[in-house]
C-alpha cells in the first residue's frame, strides 16, 4: 500500500509539472517575462536576465514589442539582488550587438536604455557588479558599439567624476584603471581634454598608492595616445616623480613601461633625461624593481634605434615571466645621494627582507643594513688602536706579551713609523746585521715573532709585522714598502671580489682601485724578498757581489713593476676601448653588459641572463653591425651559459643576429655558436632547427655545403618519443631543397627523406611524402638523377612488404600529379606502371588511396588525353576493376565524381586512421 501511494505522490507532481509547464508555454514572451521579473524567487530573476536575449529574438518582428522589453530591462537593473544586475550586465553586450543588427526598426536604442545602465553600474557599491560593468564597458568600445558623442557626453565624464578626490579608495583605483584602458580607444582629442589633466593629478596623489600603481603601469599607453609634445611638458616631470617614489610597487611598474614612455620622447630627452632615470632604476635598493628594469634594458636601448632599423620587431610578445609575489623593504635614497650610489647598499650579503603583498606596501621603504667600507673600518681603527685592545681568539683566553711590548702598553703606528722606531729607537741598543753575518751564528736582536694562532688577528691585517732591516741593503737605494704576509694579500683579494659585483658605484670603484693598487704592491715587494733571499749561499759568502746583485734584482724588479703597470693598464684601456660606442648612453650598455655577471643572477634575477640574450637581437639592431665588438664577448658568454634556457633562447634568434650582422660576421662569430648548438640538448637543438633554412641561406655556398653531412644528426633525438623534432626537420627539408643543387639533394637529402619516410608516427610520414614529391620536381630538372630516384622510390615502397609503404608510394604519386612535379612523359614512363599494378593490392587501404588518386586526381588532368591508347586502355581497365571491388569503400571512391572530394579533405584522414 506504501507503494502504491508514493505513485499516485510522484504521479500527481508530474501532472502538476506539466500543467505549470504548459501554462509558460501559453503565454507570449512579454507575458513570460512579466511574469517571473516580479518573481520573489532570486533565481527566477536571474533566469530572466539570461533569457532577455532570446526575448528579444522572439519580437524582433515587431518594434513597439522590442521596446517593450527593452523598457523591462530598465526595470530589472534596479534589482536590489547583486548577482542580478550582474547576470543583466554581463547580457548587456550581446543585446547590444542585436540592437545595432537591428538598428532601423529600434533606432537609438542602445543610447537610450543599455548605456545608462552600464554608466550607473560603473559606481555601484557591490565589486562584482562593478568589475562587470567595467568589462562590459571595455567590450562595448572594442566592438564599437558606441557613439562617440554618448562617449564624450555619458561616459568620459562619469568616469572623471569617480577619480575625484573624495571618491571611495576602490572606486577611484578601478576608474582610473579604466581611463586608461580606453584612452587608445577614444583617441588623442578625447583624452587631452577630459582624462590628461585627472591623469596628471593621480600621478600625484599622495594618499592613495594604488592609484600612483595604476597610473605608472599604463603611463606608456597614455604617452603614446597624447604624442611627444604632451608627454614632454606634462607627463615626464610626473613620470620623474613616479620613478622616484617611496613605494617599490609604482617604481617597478615604471620600469616595466619604460620602452612606451620612451617611444613617445624625443632623442634629445631620451638620451639626456631618461637615460639617468633609468639607471637609477637600475640600481634601485628593492630587488624587484632592479629585477623589472633589467628585463626592459634591451628594449629601452633598442629606442635609441634610427627609424630606418625598426628595432622593435625583435621583441615580440613573449610569455610572461613568473617573478614572485614577494616583495623586499627597500632603501629609500637621501637627497643627497646620486642614483650609482645606491648600489652599494646592495653588496652581497645584504638581502632585503620579504613581504606579503606584491606591488609594495603603501609605508616608505626601509633602510638596508649599510655595508661598511674597509678604508673606513682602516680609520676607525686607526682612531681608537690607542683607546682599544686589539686581541686575536687566541687573546681573548689568554693575553700574551710580545717582544714589542704588551698589548695594553702597545702604540698603533703606521708600517713607517715602527720602521723608523726601529732604526732610531735608544731603548733597543742592537746592531742591525745582515744575512752573512746572521749565517755564522752570531747574536742578533731579537726578531718579531707572530704566534701562529695571531696570524688571523685583525690588527696583523692592516699593520704589517715590522721586517728585520738590512742596512747595508738600505743604502745602496730608496727604501721598499715591508711586503704583507700573504694573509693580508688573501685579504685584499677576498675584499676585492666582494666589491666587484657593485663595481657601478663610482665610491665603491675608487675602493677597489685602492685595494688593487695595495695588492700589487704587496706581490712586487714579495717577488722583490723572494729574489734577495733565496740566492745560492755561494753569493752569501760574497758581501759586494751580493750587493752588486742587490741592486740589480732592485732595479729589474722596478722595471717589472713599470711593465706590469703597464700590461694592466693597457688591457684596462682595450677592455674599455672595445665597449665604447656613440649610439645609445655609455653606462645603458655598461649596465646591458653586466647582466651576464654572475653576480646579477645573486642580486637581481636568477634568469637575468635569460633577458639578456632574448633581447640581444634588438640591441645589436640598434647598434648596427659596425658595433658588433662591444656585444661579442657578451654573447659567447651567454652562449656558453650552463643554464640550457639561455641557450635556448639564443639559439631561436641566432637567424634573426645572422640578418642583422651579415655574412662577414656570421662566418666569423656566430658559426661556432651554431656548431655548438648542433650538439646541444634538443631544448637547445630545436631552435637551431625550426630557423635552420633562414640561417643557412644567409651563409655563402661553400660554407652552407659544408652542413649537408650533418642534418643526419637531427634524426638522433635524446628521446626518441620527441616526434615534433623529426617532423621540424622534415618541413626545414622541403625548404632547403631550393638552397643546394640537384645533385646535392640526391646525395645527401634523399636518404634522409627515405629514412623519415618510414618514422612510426604518422605525422611525421606525411610531412615526408611530401619532402618526396619536392625532391622529385628538384630532380626533374635532371633527368639522370630523376630516372635513379624513381628507381629507389618504386623499389623501397611501392614493392615493399609493409603496406603502409606502398600506400605512401600511391599518396606521393598523388602530390606529384597535384603539385605538377614531373611532366607527363616522366610520369606515365615511371610511376604510372607499378601505381596500377597496386589494384589487386591484398590490403583495402591501399586500394583506397589508389582509388582516389585515379579519379579524383589522373582523371582531373587535361594531358591525359594526349596519352597513348595502351595507356588509357591500362587506365580504364584499373577503374573498372576498382569499381567492381569487394570493399565498399573502394568501391565508393572508384566510382565518385571527380570533383566531389578532394584529397587534403578525405584522402589524408581515412588513410592516416589505419595506422
């Protein structure tokens, strides 16, 4: 009994269902949608929204009935349900383009209900009706929907309103996000007169740094519509103010804009005002933004380009690089510090602390830990040695007197004043004596000596241990600097390399200039004691010979240090020398330079070498082909990179560096790079692949011969599942046939096309039959070649045991005839024989394809017509057997019109299913 009264349950629900079913389908549209606008139920009301459209559609007939529904409309969108007026605003769009389709029998229509609404959403208080107000809006300007009067006149002033000072904090941030997105689109006159001015003004605005992010990241788009003249006198002087601001997120996004802003500048501005801006940029203390300014080097320096050499082609849209969402407290430089010097609150060691939020918070930047300059802690030392204790480790546990003194009695002097304390001191009444007389036992002074625990003391480091003096040897010249042990020369060079990475700063070049001088001095002193003390003890028992070759070491040892000096010097001048150029600023390219430093990768980006080589091509465009020598050792550097990325991205510009240097300079530099890519990972191989036919044909013919026995190469893959690369190389193939001779082709190009032929991915094969059919009409030209070619096509496939071979040779007979590969004496004498003898083929796809390529190709040609009797009587006896085949399929195609398929359209697909 339960059961039968759950039935007669669901069977009077259904009934109900069917009848409210029926009762919708009774009424008109206008009835329906009445009905269910005023519907308590929310998703009632949004079904109406999706189904305004549709409405619409269903009374397009009849106009006073369209203007019905579009009155609805205006009802619905004061709906007080978010999701709603959402749904409604995301129809608004489609029922526009309806309106235009339309527009004779509901004129004005869009003007009058649709855009009002988008205009009022525009401020709504809920987001999500807001941001679908914003993307309808941006759709309706795109597909031009819109009249540019109710632009002017409904929208423009709308907008300018929202991005009032006392507007809410997210509205003012997505209207200007908006302004700028439709400044393209409403063209200079517009955005001059009604967005320029609010513009300029939220470029200041001190409050709110979302608003400043907002405009810095679409300064280029405003530049660009207002053209030079307006970027110059009233965006720049903004523009200054934006790179220089105290959060890191609006700097970085200038940064990232600098190439736009920089299209719309002058030459002369670009050169003398933007070119310092960008440098500070450079060695900005946030690591993002440094990160975001050395991505858009090469594309700021390719501005500098004549208009003539379009350096702009080279940088093409490219994925987006992945840079973290953290963000670093940076250092916020003083008035009185230039923009070089704020690397040196960079050094290595000094990393910025991260923060949540990318984009940088709205507080000003904080101070990095500032690294302290040797010379300086040199001073400070110097300044308290008589108020300090100077102690080693060892010190510290157990103070120690030394022959000096102790070290709480102990003076801190210069090397030269304990070298003249030592000659003229009363208190030490001891005679000073040579090498020969200390050789024969007899008593000397007692000599400094350094425990080997204080070896690492820090005053050991800079006050050098007073030597013993030889006054004899003082006598014969001036008096030699005491060597430093060779801790302290560990020291300097470890200091030196430290400072290296910030080399850019000009204090911290003057240090390492310091530091250097200091180092070489150190190794000619000890090169200088090396050659006094280490003589034969022969010419120890010579007191004048000694001296005699004393002074002679002194005087060879000062020219060695001349000639060094020199050496150093003069490959300081080349190195220099070989960078300088006249075309962009010198420090942009210093700057471009050093990204292949290993340091950058540390302090910057760990893909900044990445950057560099994939704008490589624009910079060298810019710098012309007789400045190649500044770029050189650059990109051998990068082409020798351990990161397979950046070999990589050289490798799929290496054609477009070969145009732009010419055939001189590829021969000469770029060959090895491109040997070396031949061998590299298929990552890198790849690249080298997809542009070999534009480098090669940039190559002169004797060099270009020389690459024909290596394209075997590329049939070996480090995974012999990457079939994309084989069918690369089959496609590179077809293309250069036509860069080498015939002879060439048959050597060398012919097995290679055979070998891909017969690859296991059906993709590949059908590149390759097509490779075949090229190879033949290159060969035609010679008709021995042509008859050996045949030859070995007819042998390997069309009698071969594979199926699949001989249904390759009928599609390639099928291109020859529809390409005109060979005449038609050539085919009829070579193909046309054993492609008939293919009808009594045990295998349907094979006659399949035969089929198809004798009606609906063969019989299309014209010449057939001049063919002897036995030829078309073979022809016709083939058809016929075909037509009367036990497969359906052969015999479809067999009997088909000629110009009902064709065979890229059915050919292809039926015979690549069966592999």
């Amino acid at each position: 009994m339960a059961d039968i009264s759950l039935l007669q349950d669901s069977q009077e629900d259904t009934g109900r269902l069917l009848d409210f079913v029926s009762q919708d389908e009774m009424l008109t549209p206008l009835s329906r949608l009445d009905k269910y606008i005023c519907s308590e139920n929310v998703f009632n009301r949004q079904m109406v929204a999706r189904s305004l459209l549709d409405t619409l559609r269903a009374v397009s007939e009849d106009e006073l009935e369209c203007v019905s529904v579009l009155e609805r409309i205006d009802r619905l969108a004061d709906d007080s349900e978010p999701t709603v007026r959402a749904e409604l605003m995301e129809q608004i769009p489609h029922i526009a383009i309806f309106c235009q389709e339309n527009r004779p029998s509901i004129p004005s229509a869009f003007s009058r209900y649709l855009l009002p609404i988008v205009v009022r959403y525009l401020a709504d208080q809920n987001n999500l009706v807001r941001k679908t107000s914003q993307a309808a809006l941006l759709v309706l300007l795109e597909q031009e929907l819109m009249e540019r009067a109710d632009v002017e006149t409904l929208v423009c002033p709308v907008l300018v309103d929202l991005t009032a000072p006392d507007s809410n904090d997210d509205v003012k941030t997505e209207a200007m996000a908006i302004i700028c997105k439709m400044a393209p689109m409403v063209g200079k006159d517009i955005t001059e007169r009604l967005f320029l001015p609010r513009f300029c003004e939220m470029c200041c605005d001190c409050r709110m740094f979302h608003v400043r992010k907002v405009c810095a990241a679409n300064f280029g788009d405003i530049c660009s519509v207002v053209g030079g003249d307006a970027t110059e006198e009233l965006l720049l002087p903004r523009f200054f103010q934006l790179c220089s601001d105290n959060v890191w997120g609006v700097r970085k996004a200038c940064a990232e804009c600098f190439m736009s802003v920089s299209s719309a500048s002058s030459p002369e501005v670009r050169r003398s005002k933007l070119s310092a801006v960008f440098i500070s940029l450079i060695s900005d203390p946030s690591r993002w933004v440094r990160q975001a300014a050395f991505q858009s080097l090469g594309q700021f320096i390719s501005t500098f380009a004549s208009s003539s050499s379009a350096a702009g082609q080279f940088f093409r849209d490219e994925a987006d690089w992945n840079t973290s969402t953290l963000s670093t407290h940076t250092h916020t430089p003083s008035s009185s510090e230039t923009p070089l010097q704020c690397i040196s609150h960079n050094a290595p060691g000094c990393e910025e602390p991260d923060v949540a939020e990318e984009g940088g918070g709205e507080q000003p930047a904080e101070e990095e830990p500032e690294v302290r300059d040797p010379m300086e802690e040199q001073e400070a030392l110097e300044q308290d040695g008589t108020q300090q204790e100077v102690r080693g480790p060892e010190e510290e546990q157990e103070p120690q007197d030394r022959t000096t003194g102790s070290p709480q009695q102990q003076e801190v002097r210069s090397p030269v004043e304990e070298q003249d304390r030592t000659l003229s001191s009363p208190v030490e009444q001891q005679e000073v004596r040579g090498p020969a007389e200390q050789e024969d036992g007899s008593p000397n002074g007692p000599q400094q000596q350094i425990p080997e625990q204080e070896l690492f003391n820090s005053f050991h480091y800079w006050r050098t241990p007073i030597p013993q003096i030889d006054l004899e040897l003082e006598l014969q010249g001036p008096q030699k600097r005491p060597s430093a042990p060779p801790l302290a020369r560990r020291q300097l060079e470890e200091l030196i390399e430290n400072l290296e990475p910030h080399i850019d700063d000009p204090d911290v070049k003057a240090q390492v200039d310091v530091l250097t001088a200091a180092l070489r001095a150190s190794a000619l002193d000890s090169a200088l004691e090396d050659s006094a003390f280490l003589e034969p003890r022969a010419a120890q028992c010579e007191p004048f010979s000694t001296q005699l070759l004393s002074a002679d070491t002194q005087r060879r040892d000062d020219g060695d240090s001349d000639l060094s000096d020199c050496s150093v010097n003069a490959e300081e001048e080349e190195r220099r020398s070989s960078r300088q150029q006249d075309v962009v600023p010198q420090a942009l390219l210093d700057q471009y330079l050093s990204m292949t430093d290993p340091s950058r990768a540390q302090t910057v980006d760990m893909e900044i070498a990445k950057h560099c080589a994939y704008s490589l091509p624009g910079v060298a465009l810019t710098l012309g082909r007789h400045n190649w020598h500044c770029l050189r050792d650059t990109y051998e550097t990068l082409a020798s990179d351990m990161q397979w990325k950046v070999r990589r991205t050289l490798a799929f510009s290496l054609h477009e560096l070969a145009g732009i240097l010419g055939d001189q300079l590829t021969a000469a530099h770029l060959l090895p790079v491109f040997n070396s890519f031949l061998k590299d990972l298929d990552e890198v191989r790849i690249g080298v692949l997809k542009h070999l036919y534009d480098f090669l044909k940039l190559l002169h013919q004797d060099t270009r011969r020389k690459y024909l026995y290596q394209l075997q190469e590329f049939l070996v893959t480090d995974n012999s599942r990457n079939w994309r690369f084989r069918s690369e190389l089959a496609e590179q193939l077809v293309l250069l046939l036509e860069l080498y001779s015939a002879q060439d082709v048959h050597d060398y190009l012919r097995p290679l096309a055979f070998c891909l032929c017969t690859d296991r991915v059906s993709s590949v094969r059908w590149t390759s039959y097509r490779l075949v059919s090229e190879i033949i009409r290159k060969l035609s030209s010679c008709s021995s070649l042509l008859v050996c070619f045949l030859s070995e096509l007819v042998e390997k496939f069309c009698h071969s045991q594979k199926w699949s071979s001989r249904q390759a040779f009928a599609f390639v007979c099928q291109l020859s005839i529809e390409e005109e590969c060979l005449t038609l004496d050539q085919f009829s004498e070579h193909l046309l024989p054993p492609l008939l003898r293919l009808a009594s083929d045990p295998v349907p796809n094979v006659r399949v394809l035969l089929a198809k390529t004798l009606r609906q190709t063969l019989l299309e040609r014209e010449y057939l017509l001049s063919w002897s009797p036995g030829q078309q009587e073979a022809l016709e006896h083939t058809l016929l057997a075909l037509q009367t085949d036990v497969d359906k399929d052969v015999k479809y195609f067999a009997c088909v019109h000629p110009g009902s398929t064709r065979l890229n359209e059915d050919a292809m697909s039926t015979t690549s299913s069966t592999y």
